[in-house]
C-alpha cells in the first residue's frame, strides 16, 4: 500500500494532476495572490508552474528568486526545498509527512513553499540562467542543485531549510525523516525564529 501511495503522488507530480485544476485554469492560494500583484511578477501564475507542481493542492515557486520576492512581499518565512523528481524519499516525505493536516495548514498559511527540482532537464528562461567561475548554468536542475551547494552548502535530497527575506538560514535544516511531529516542529521552531 505505502509503494502504490509512493507511485500515485509521484506520477500526480510528473504529470500534474491535482483537486484544484478543473478546465486547465488554475486557483492560486492568497500568497499568490499577495504576490503576484507586486512589480517583480509579469506572469498571472509562478515560472515553471506549467509543468512544476506541488502536492495536495499546495502552490508554492520553482525558482529561488521567485520565492525570495514573495516571502519579501508577503512577509513569511521562505521553506526551501530541495528534492528531486526520481528521488523515493522526497515522494514518501510529501506522501506521509506533508499530507497531516496540522502540517498542510501550516504550510498554506505560514508559509512560502519554494521547490527546486535538483534533476529537472528542463531549460531554464532566459532571464533565469546563471553564469559560475566555469559554466552557464542553463537547466533548472542544475541552478537548484548549484544553490544547494553554494548558498546550503550540501547536495542531498529531500533537505528543507526555512530562511528569511535576507535569505538568513533561520532553523537548522530538515532531511528525510517520516515523522510528522519533528517536521512539525522544524517548522514552528522557524516560525518562532522568524518572528523574533
């Protein structure tokens, strides 16, 4: 039963599927809606969020900057997630842990989720790709994966890190762990941090 739940979030993820989209029109949340009203957002729904999407009817960004802008704008802690479309453990987290009702309100309501896919093949936008000491970066997998190491300074998935608008790591980070109350915890200890 666990492996079936496991393959159905994870093709719902690959192809899309979700309880909040009928006809192709898409319900964005009120963070949306806070931010995507601000100057920095051009587009009606976030980058990449076409062929990206969250789980349980969650709406969050795919690009780091994106997500940094709204928990700008929105005033909210910014949950960083790294994962990965093939990695098992980053399904059974959002099939098991994020799923809990107490962990679903939270992430609606306190927070900005940004997820970056660390094996997406897909091309980054123009305006989105970056140049390092040796390469253009021109994938949105490898930007995720080049800001996970550089500004988290690790490479495994799932790791979630809750930062600030100052991009301030405010929490130690959270890796794969199948409990729903230390996740619980990790993010209300951010939410206390952010606050102070």
């Amino acid at each position: 039963m666990k492996i079936i739940l496991t393959i159905l979030i994870c093709l719902s993820n690959i192809y899309g599927f979700s309880k909040n989209e009928t006809a192709g029109k898409k319900r964005l949340s009120e963070s949306d809606k806070i931010c995507l009203s601000g100057k920095n957002y051009k587009s009606k729904s976030p980058i990449y969020s076409d062929f990206l999407h969250l789980p349980h009817g969650l709406k969050g960004y795919f690009d780091y900057e994106d997500g940094l802008s709204c928990s700008k704008e929105s005033h909210k802690p910014n949950l960083v997630c790294f994962v990965a479309h093939r990695c098992v453990n980053s399904r059974e987290m959002e099939a098991y842990v994020w799923s809990s009702p107490e962990i679903l309100k939270l992430l609606k309501e306190k927070f900005i989720i940004t997820v970056l896919y660390t094996d997406e093949k897909s091309p980054l936008h123009k305006g989105k790709q970056i140049k390092t000491n040796d390469k253009l970066l021109t994938k949105i997998g490898e930007k995720a994966l080049y800001y996970q190491e550089t500004k988290f300074h690790s490479n495994t998935q799932p790791a979630y890190y809750i930062i600030n608008s100052k991009e301030k790591m405010i929490t130690k980070p959270f890796f794969y762990d199948l409990s729903i109350n230390n996740f619980k915890s990790f993010l209300e200890r951010g939410l206390e941090k952010f606050k102070q």
